[in-house]
C-alpha cells in the first residue's frame, strides 16, 4: 500500500496528489471535485500558504499541465 500526505484544512483533510517545485495539488478526500492548490512558505516548510494572485494560480496550472505532459510522452 503506498503512503500519502494528508492535509488538514477546515476540518476537511486533502490528499497531495502531486508537488512541483513549491506548489503542492491537494485533493478532499471525500469528494475529489474540491481541490486546491497550496505552497509552501519559503521560511517555514510546514507552513503552506493560499496563492497570492490569478496570475500565480496559472503559472501553478501550467506546471502542472506541462509535467503531465511530458509524462504521456515518456
């Protein structure tokens, strides 16, 4: 069985289901459709923080799009 990294927000727990550079792809784990985006605080690695702007929510996305990508290609 593999061991996964669960996260705690409002009382609901998250699923990492990847991380990229500092951003971390969570998922509820009782409802797939809620998921989020986090990242990690550079002067506190257990602390993560809501992105700060539209503009870093799309470059997250677009790492996000890109590694799988290259994944489906290798």
């Amino acid at each position: 069985m593999k061991e996964v990294d669960i996260y705690t927000f409002d009382d609901k727990n998250y699923v990492l289901l990847d991380r990229i550079e500092d951003y971390l792809f969570l998922s509820n784990e009782k409802n797939d459709h809620d998921m989020m985006i986090r990242k990690v605080d550079a002067d506190d690695e257990e602390t993560l923080l809501p992105l700060e702007s539209d503009e870093e929510f799309e470059k997250a996305l677009l790492l996000l799009v890109t590694k799988k990508l290259k994944e489906e290609e290798s």
